[in-house]
C-alpha cells in the first residue's frame, strides 16, 4: 500500500491524475485496452476535470479506455444523484470514448435483475484469461464504506458474487454495487479520500484493528497495487507515514 499525502484537494486531484495517466500510458503500451471502473461522489469532479481538459485530454488514448461503475444509486439516469451521469457531466461528454466501451449500471429496471446484467457484462471481460480490472476508483464515506459495502450490512460479507442489489434503509434507497471479491482482482486500486471529516475513519481503516463490519473500506486487498490519495486534513489523525 502507497499513501499519497496531499496539501488540499486539488493537489490531491492533480498527483491523482498525473498517477493515472502515466499508469494508462504503460498499460496500453503492453495491451490494447484500458478497462476503469468510476467512483460517484464530489471527490471526483476535481479529478475529472483535469483528465477531460489539456495535457490529459490529448495525451490519453480515450479510445482505448473501457469504462465500468464501482457502484450506483437506483435513481434514473437523469438525476443528479446518479453516478453514471455526474461522470458523463464531467468526463465522458467531453472526452473520445466509445459509446459501446462505457458500461452503466442500469436503474430503470429491478435492481437484482440489473445487478445481474452487470455481472454478465464483467464475467465477458474478466472472467476467463486470467483479465483484471485495470484501475478501480473508490472513495470513502465519513464512516468507513466504500462502494456501497456499508457497515453492518450483509453484502459486506458476500463472498462468491461480483455484483449486487441491496436496499439502504438509511438512504431508503437501492443501489448496485461490485463486490469485494470483484474489486480485490484489480491490478490497481487508488482511493480518493479528503476532508476533516474522513480522518476518524482513515485512520481505523489504516491503522485500527482489522473489523470490515464497521468499516468496509478494510475489505479492499487487491492483488495487484493499492494507493491512497489524501488531503492533509484526511490524513491528520495518522500517528505513522507508509
């Protein structure tokens, strides 16, 4: 695990994109395709800014990239809470991906049934070749989840599927998650976490006793390269450096 202590945000946003571009240019120069998965939530629009404009822009192979969700909220494609559209607002409109390479996780049918779909789509990708997701974006909430593996709830102990529904009684709400087991296949994982208010949960996940069920975020063990990408102020309860 590499932790990557930032200044502020958009310093965090910046190393964050120059790691990612110089990780996709090494890629494709031993592969043909670039398969990413995207995180929802504000930590990303900074980062997506900057791979949607100049030297990222042009620099990137965008028709080589292949785009995945680590998770998504059962809300239509046009609400503003919906992952898939804040991403293609602020990445995939202004950017040369194929339509048919941009995989969303849909919500305009039941979420077992589209959670399934999804799983389909993976298994055509990753499952056979010994294939791995090339790079998994994730954040981290206030208390400890990621994707939507949320504390307490069951899926934080799903063990054979790659993808699945779930009811958030908190948010009264379904969402659409990859799993553990999915994510822990990626060649690279990077979490995106900044704020004061995420330095509690930093630091149990880093730090504290290994206890998944309340904070999921410790789930994450990928087989490949994992980094943390953190403002000072997410770092700030951290007693050593990594």
């Amino acid at each position: 695990m590499k932790l990557h202590i930032c200044k502020d945000s958009n310093e965090l946003s910046k190393q964050a994109a120059v790691w990612i571009g110089s990780s996709i240019k090494q890629t494709l120069e031993k592969q043909d395709r670039f398969t990413l998965a995207l995180s929802g939530g504000s930590t990303p629009q900074k980062l997506h800014g900057l791979l949607s404009s100049y030297p990222y822009k042009e620099e990137i192979d965008w028709s080589k990239i292949h785009i995945f969700w680590g998770d998504e909220r059962v809300v239509p494609l046009e609400d503003d809470r919906n992952n898939a559209k804040m991403a293609f607002d602020t990445l995939l409109d202004k950017v040369d991906v194929p339509m048919e390479q941009i995989h969303i996780m849909r919500t305009d049918i039941d979420p077992s049934e589209a959670a399934a779909e999804y799983e389909k789509i993976i298994k055509k990708y990753f499952g056979s070749g010994g294939h791995k997701l090339d790079l998994l974006l994730l954040g981290m909430g206030d208390d400890g989840h990621t994707l939507s593996l949320f504390p307490g709830t069951p899926v934080v102990h799903e063990k054979e599927k790659w993808v699945t529904s779930l009811f958030l009684e908190s948010q009264d709400m379904y969402r659409i998650t990859l799993t553990a087991p999915f994510a822990n296949r990626s060649a690279r994982v990077a979490f995106l976490t900044a704020g004061k208010s995420k330095a509690p949960a930093l630091k149990q996940v880093l730090e504290g006793d290994y206890d998944p069920d309340h904070f999921p975020a410790q789930l994450i063990k990928p087989v490949g390269e994992l980094h943390w990408f953190v403002d000072k102020e997410a770092a700030s309860q951290l007693s050593r450096t990594y």
